[in-house]
C-alpha cells in the first residue's frame, strides 16, 4: 500500500473510532414544538396578523455537543387585505435540515442550544373558504434558532427557545407575479424525547 491510501485509511478510522467511542446513549431523539409567529417584513406589501406554527424534528447527537436535525414545520398567518383579496391566510409548510450545537450552563443540568439550518419550503396562499389559490413551490431558505433545553427526566426535555425563518418565493396570482419576502421571528415551547 502507499503512504497516502495508509494515512488516509488511518484518520479515518481514527474519525469512525471517535464518533463511536463516545457515550452510545441517547443518541437519537424526537421533538415538537410550537408557538408564536410574527412577520417581520410584508411579503407582496400584505400586513399580516401575528401567526402559530409547529415543528417536528429528529435530531441525532454526533458529537457531546454536536448533532445535526431534520423535519417538517408548518406556518399559518392571516390577512384582512392583501393582494390576493380579502381576508386571506398565507401557510408556510416545508423541511428543515440543520446543525445544533448544545452546551450545559456552567454548574446546572440545564442546557443552551444554537441552531442554524436550510429550509426547503413553499408558501400557499389560501382564500377565506380554505381554497388554495396561490402555491410558489418549494424553494430554499434559512433558519436560525436558539434556546434551552431543560430536563425533566432522564429522556425527557423542556425545550423553550426562539427562531427566524427568512423565506423567498415568487408566486403567481390571477396572472401577475407577486415576490413574496417571508421572514419571521416565532417564540417557541417545546418536548424533546431521547431515543
């Protein structure tokens, strides 16, 4: 063999070594949360009200501080003029996939967690029957979040925090092309349970 395919074979197993030579519990977990939303900007000029969402996430701890998360989240906010007419809601629905780091606080079993992640979601706008009558695909956006992660038992978790979700889609209505800039900021309440 060559020196290189030796040293590449040898960081990675010294890679594979570290990864699993780590505490094996509780390495998976599940979490859902929810809250509220607020707009920070008005896509195609439509104020909206303050919303509610929810999210479910899976996460997987790849290092003592380190995992990465994935899931699925939901957004819901409602109009009373925009520029698809009166009274409408708009619902941001998507995939989440990102990293978290989780430090415990100095001296507690609390701990604080940052999140950062890409979503790929679309934006529905929906009449006031719950017809859908605008959809601008899915496309990509970001995520950042923060917050605490409290235990309440071995694999249970209080899971408060805070995100920002920022959101670009064009969506087309009764023929012209509206540039929808969503961004929101959500205070959020969550359950974590490890798997």
């Amino acid at each position: 063999m060559k020196t290189k395919e030796i040293t590449f074979i040898a960081i990675l197993l010294l890679l594979v070594l570290n990864v699993f030579g780590q505490e094996k519990a509780h390495r998976f977990a599940f979490e859902l949360n929810g809250g509220l939303s607020m707009s920070t900007t008005k896509p195609a000029g439509t104020d909206f009200a303050p919303g509610l969402g929810f999210e479910g996430l899976f996460h997987y701890r790849i290092m003592p501080e380190l995992g990465i998360y994935a899931g699925w989240g939901w957004n819901h906010f409602r109009a009373e003029k925009s520029f698809a007419g009166p009274d409408i809601c708009l619902e941001e629905t998507g995939y989440i996939f990102g990293l978290q780091y989780k430090q415990l606080l100095p001296g507690s079993s609390v701990s604080y967690y940052v999140r950062g992640a890409g979503l790929y979601n679309h934006l529905e706008t929906e009449n006031s029957d719950g017809d859908i009558i605008s959809n601008s695909g899915h496309g990509l956006g970001w995520q950042a979040a923060g917050g605490l992660d409290i235990p309440l038992s071995e694999k249970w978790s209080f899971t408060p925090g805070v995100k920002f979700n920022a959101l670009k889609r064009n969506t087309d209505y009764e023929g012209i092309t509206h540039e929808l800039k969503h961004q929101y900021g959500s205070v959020r309440i969550g359950f974590l349970r490890k798997l």
